[in-house]
C-alpha cells in the first residue's frame, strides 16, 4: 500500500490546467501558487499573452514530471 495523502493533487489535472487555461493560472490556483497565479494573469492581460506561454510550458513541465510538488511541499499523484 502506497502512504497517499487523501488531498493531494493530481499531476494530470495540474497539467491540463496549464496547457488549456495557463493564462490565467488556473493550474498554480490549483496547485496553492496562488501569487504566482496572480502575476501569470497580469502577464497574459498587460503584455499580449505572456503568461499564457508560460502556462502552456508549465502545463508541459508538469505533465513531463519536471514539476513534482504543489505548494505545500506534498508529491502530485
């Protein structure tokens, strides 16, 4: 039996988030990042859609197991 906190974060939706909806943060809001969220916003509304590249590579990093944790330190399943 794997020891799995009962309130951790899928690695699959964490991802999806990122690639689909990225500009908004919606995946770092998910994953408790939630000034760096803000600032992913800013970047898509101020400067032509910035933080919806970094969304999407992000989504990617997640997905590829680069990105590991949420905020609180706990492993995404």
């Amino acid at each position: 039996q794997a020891n799995v906190k009962v309130d951790a974060k899928k690695r699959v939706t964490a991802g999806l988030l990122g690639i689909f909806l990225g500009g908004f943060g919606v995946h770092n809001f998910y994953l408790g990042f939630h000034v760096k969220a803000i600032i992913q916003i800013l970047l898509s509304v101020f400067c032509c859609g910035v933080g919806s590249i970094w969304g999407f590579i992000e989504g990617i990093l997640i997905l590829a197991k680069k990105i590991n944790v949420d905020a609180t330190g706990a492993s995404l399943q």
